[in-house]
C-alpha cells in the first residue's frame, strides 16, 4: 500500500498545506482519512491518480470540528457517479447519532448539496475495537478532545491520532504499526519558555506537542512517526524545530509537506 499526506494542516489551511487528509491506497482500492480542505488535491495531478485507479473508496472520519469536515462540501465534485462509503464512529464513542449528525454538517441552507440528494453516499457506522473494511482490519478508539475524536489503526500499518491530547493509551494502541501520524502543536523551544506559559497549558488541554508525540512513539515502537495537524499560526522553520525536538527522543521523526508519498506493508 502507499501512504499520500494530502493535508498535514491543522485548523486554517495555508497556500503550502491543506487542512487534515490522507490517502492509502493499493490501486483499486482508496482509504482516506478525514475530509479537511487536503480532499480536495483528488482533482488535480498528481493526487488525481489516486481517484482514476481506485473502485472502491472508503472515507474515515475522525470527528466532526469543521477542519476535518469542510471537504464533504466537496464530495459532488470529487467523486461524482461513484459509490463513496462513509464511516463514522458510533455512538458510543461521541455521543453524535450519525443518522442525524452527519448529514446535518451538509444540509440546506449552509451547503447546496444535501446528503440524501448524492445517491452515491453510503454512510456506515464504525465502533470501538476492531472492525473489517474491505479485508482489512481498521481498530477505533477514542481520544481525548474537545467533542471527542477517534484514533484509527490500520492493520498493522499505520495509526492516524488527532485531534488528540498526548493520551498514554495511544502508546499501547498504536503498537508495532509501521507509521504513526500524530498531531503536533507546539515544539520543544516554546515548550520549554515560561513566556509562553499559557499557551502550553492551554495545548496540553486539547492537543500535543512534538515531544509528547516522540515520547507516544517510542513507547509505542513505531517505525517511524509523522508529525501532522500543524499549527498554522507557525511556519516551515517552526515545522523543522517541532522535527528537531521530536527527534531528541524519537529518531524517525518526519514532518512531510503536502503530497509526499510514502510505501507502506513493504
Ligand atoms: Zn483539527
Ligand atoms: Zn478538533
């Protein structure tokens, strides 16, 4: 399979990086996790490529806050006369009905294509632990967040964590997977400042910082670790730092800009 970061943003997408996306894909088959502006590069080369070979797509959604869910104002354009399955945590992981939470994000008057008018959209619903998608094995568990999140694990390839404080059970969640994606805030600089005091503490109640992340990914004895939902209040050379500081304490430590691809499952 092959990993293809489509948005590595958090929040506000910025002309070099889209909000949260990724692509996972084996040809004929598509996974996308979350559906921030980075969905909408599957209409251009050379992410389009990814949508011309796929025949079965399946798109996983971590949590409702409108940075993961602004591109399902983009499915009529994207995927047009195609069948486009839709997971969503149950329930019981965020105590949103999806019958009525998820077409609720895209209806009138706030959005000009409702759910029940795109007959290609097949919304299914996923609950903790392990669940079979397409022969695969895609595991949920919740995260803390504000409105809570779920993490997803595919297979033993990779886990994408976010929007996420650096919670000890990712650790034991993301075991052995080839690559984790984890959020990242703040670097180890900022940290460290005790100017910066109120922005870690208020960090710490909603997100990760670089090094939680590397500390998450260690323990976990991941491959590697791509840091991801990134603050877009900073820029490329913080990028690099939050790399740096990661690093100290997780070696593999990548943030990768938009659009880069990666083998997984060898
Ligand atoms: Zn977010
Ligand atoms: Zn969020």
């Amino acid at each position: 399979m092959r990993l293809t970061t489509l948005g590595t943003q958090g929040w506000i997408p910025t002309v070099e990086r889209e909000t949260t996306c990724f692509a996972v894909d084996e040809g004929r088959l598509l996974f996308i996790f979350d559906a921030g502006t980075g969905l909408g590069r599957l209409l251009r080369p050379p992410a389009s490529q990814l949508l011309a070979g796929a025949h079965e797509i399946h798109l996983f959604l971590t949590h409702y806050h409108l940075d993961h869910v602004c591109g399902l104002a983009y499915l009529p354009a994207i995927f047009a006369g195609r069948t486009l399955t839709v997971h969503v945590p149950d329930a019981s992981l965020n105590g949103v009905d999806p019958q009525r939470g998820v077409p609720e994000l895209i209806r009138k008057p706030y959005n000009p294509h409702a759910w029940n008018e795109q007959p290609g959209l097949v919304l299914q619903t996923l609950h903790e632990g392990v669940n079979e998608v397409a022969g695969h094995e895609v595991r949920l568990r919740a995260q803390c967040h504000p409105d809570t999140t779920v993490a997803y694990r595919l297979d033993d390839l990779l886990v994408l964590a976010t929007d996420t404080v650096a919670d000890p059970q990712t650790a034991s969640f993301a075991r052995g997977v080839e690559v984790l994606l984890h959020e990242s805030w703040i670097d180890g600089i900022e940290e460290d400042d005790p100017d910066s005091e109120e922005l870690v503490r208020t960090t710490y109640l909603a997100h990760s910082s670089a090094r939680q992340a590397a500390a998450l990914a260690a323990q976990a004895g991941v491959g590697e670790l791509v840091l991801m939902h990134l603050n877009p209040l900073r820029g490329e050379e913080y990028y690099a730092q939050m790399q740096a500081s990661a690093r100290e304490i997780f070696a593999p430590t990548f943030v990768y800009p938009d659009l880069h691809e990666r083998a997984l499952g060898g």
